[in-house]
C-alpha cells in the first residue's frame, strides 16, 4: 500500500539490522517496544516473555550497565536509578511501611538524613538516629521494630569508618537488613555484600562513573532483594534513562584502573597535610592517625579518593582555601578525573543545626577534596599556594 511521504518518513529505517553486531551496548533511546500482535502481548503480561514493554520498567542498556555493576559489587543482581538520593528513596520505601523503625547513623550525608528524618516520618516511619559509639556496638542499637539499619563507611566528609561485619553480623542476628552506602570506597576498595551486608548503595554519579557527566545511582544485592525494591522503583519512576546508561556502563569499564591513581594520589595529598602546620587536622582512613586506620585495613583494599581536613574549626580560613585553589575546582560532588573541593558546611551539611554537626563531626573550618586524576605535585602546589596561615 502506498503511503505519503510524512508517513513513510516516521516509519521507515528504523528498529535493529541484521548483521550489526555491536562491539558495545548501543543507546536503546526508545521509551516503548513494539509487539507483533495481542498473543505476545499477552505473553509478556502473563510472564512468558522476555520481550520489553516500556523504558520505565526495563530497557537493554540499562539491563547492561546494572549486570556490570552486580559483577564488580559481587552480588546476585542490581539496580540502576536516575540518581543516588532516588536509590536511596527506592531502598527505603520498598523496605520500610508506617509502624517500622529505621537505625540511621547520626554521621550520614545529609539529603538521606532529611529524607529519614522529614519524609518517611510523614509515611509513619520512626527514625533513630545513633552516634559512632553507638554503632559501634550495634546489637545494642537494634529493637523489635527495627527493620532497616542504614549506615556509611567511609563516611561523608569526616572518612570515619565503621566496622561492617560487626554491623552485619547484629543486623542478621536481629533480622533486620543492613544497607551501607559504599560510594566513598567504591567497589574497588571495599566489598560489604562480602562483609556480611544485605544491600548496597551508590550515587553511580561519582567513581562509578567517573566522569563528572551522568547523574545516577545503584543498589546491589541479592535477587530477591532487589526483586523486591523493583516496584518502588518503577512507582516512584526513578529510573535512568539510556544514553545516562551507556555513559555509566563506559565509565565502569576503567573504575579499577581510575581508583588505583585516586588511591595513591590521595595518600600523597593526605600526607603532606599531616605534616603541614597550617593544617589542624586530616581525615584519611590511610593514615595512622585516623581513628579508625586499623578497622578500614581490615575491609579496605585501597583508602579512596577523598581526604578532609580541619582548619581549625575556623569557617573565614576554610573560605580563604575554598576561594584560593587554581587547579582544584570548587565543586560540590566528587569522585571524577577532576580535584573537587568543598565546603561541607555549604553543601553535604548544610542547613544542620550545630547539634547535628556535632554529632555527624563536622566542624565550619573543615575542607572536603575529592582528589581526581591530576599530577600529584600539581594538586600539592596548588593546596600549598592556597593554604592561608594558621
């Protein structure tokens, strides 16, 4: 049958060719999949069918990018949404509902302290919020209503670490699940689902990726688990979309390689702050002053990419480094090519009362540098220039 031009336009060229076999993944950019007739629509409605319906529920490239994510965590399966504080969201309605109890560490980045604190309190959700001490001997923080316990380690910005088995093996004890938010370690340094972990969580849009251009975050753990937070993801609509997708998957391809330089060039950074007297004090889980060196030798391969530092507590010098840096960028994020320096107080802790500084450990003067990929002695001489005098 004969059809006009605009029709022939729409209709023509398009779909998969035979003998293109990709090297890659390609951009499936497509928000809905064709069906031949009803039967194969019923088929797939009935779960008969491995065909695809529509982009929010699954699509090739994001199925992708979540089974390279599940090979470097170590998990069964994995998830992939459009941000990190949308997987958080997705893990913390699909697991919790009014009458439940969360246990949340009070050292915890600030958009999932508010989100616990203000919005699953709206769902009916009680939220307790305990200090490192506490977590540090956990069985003591769990009770019968406990359902979730939420933590970091490394933790954002002060690089405290937790000790995660001791964390695991409670939450186990006790059944509730444990979820730890390994963004700061990245896969590479540190495996909790090894440890013992029930669920894990990343903002993909930091080491994962690593590039600084895609907005992204994951969840990894066993397939039931995240077969149970796949309804909350498709409601709440936080998927990733596919190009953001691809992006993300590339990106993977080189986070081994990427995290070994964040490694040593971090250890170089944290060490010439230790010894510089301008600086009160550094935070680097690698170093031996850290409280918590011996607990991040036991689960951590590699230290990170991420030092902070204290400069006495005093906001006007901490604004003087921030406003000084040439080769670091003032950036609020982390984990790409590129050194980012920040100030938490203005960004991961801001809008906290002192009480809660206090008790995450943040101080006004502190500095966050997520340490990227430059030359060593670049980002030294930079950090050195801009240091304003104690």
């Amino acid at each position: 049958m004969a059809k006009h031009p605009e029709t022939d336009v729409i209709h023509r060229a398009e779909g998969a060719r035979a003998g293109a076999t990709p090297l890659t993944t390609p951009i499936y950019a497509t928000s809905t999949f064709i069906f031949a007739n009803a039967a194969e629509l019923e088929a797939y409605q009935e779960g008969r069918s491995e065909k695809y319906i529509y982009s929010r529920y699954a699509n090739p490239s994001v199925q992708s990018v979540e089974a390279k994510l599940a090979i470097v965590e170590g998990a069964e399966a994995a998830m992939v949404t459009s941000s990190g504080q949308a997987a958080t969201t997705t893990a913390l309605f699909g697991l919790l509902q009014a009458g439940d109890e969360v246990v949340c560490s009070a050292a915890i980045y600030g958009g999932t302290l508010h989100l616990i604190a203000d919005f699953l309190a709206r769902a009916g959700v009680t939220a307790r919020f305990v200090s490192l001490a506490e977590l540090a001997k956990p069985e003591s923080v769990l009770t019968k209503k406990t359902k979730v316990l939420w933590f970091e380690s490394p933790i954002n910005p002060t690089l405290r670490c937790v000790d995660i088995r001791r964390v695991a093996d409670a939450c186990r004890a006790h059944g509730v699940i444990s979820v730890i938010d390994n963004t700061f370690a990245s896969p590479i340094n540190q495996q909790p689902l090894g440890l013992g972990v029930d669920l894990v969580m990343h903002s993909a849009t930091k080491y994962l990726n690593g590039h600084s251009d895609v907005t992204a975050g994951a969840l990894a753990g066993s397939e039931a688990l995240i077969a149970r937070l796949q309804p909350a993801r498709k409601l709440f609509g936080g998927v990733l979309e596919p190009a953001s997708a691809y992006a993300l998957a590339r990106g993977m391809k080189t986070l081994a390689v990427r995290m070994a330089r964040h490694n040593e060039n971090a250890r170089r950074v944290a060490e010439w702050l230790s010894q510089d007297r301008r600086v009160s004090r550094v935070f680097y889980p690698g170093l031996a002053s850290h409280p918590d060196h011996e607990i991040a030798r036991r689960q951590m391969t590699g230290f990170g990419g991420m030092v902070c530092f204290d400069l006495d507590g005093r906001y006007d010098r901490a604004c003087a480094l921030y406003d000084g840096v040439q080769v670091v960028q003032r950036a609020a994020s982390l984990g790409g090519i590129e050194s980012l320096c920040s100030l938490p107080v203005l960004t991961s802790q801001y809008g906290l009362s002192d009480a809660q500084l206090d008790a995450a450990g943040v101080t006004r003067g502190m500095v966050r540098l997520s340490v990227g990929l430059e030359h060593p002695d670049d980002i030294i001489r930079d950090l050195d220039q801009a240091l304003p005098p104690s």
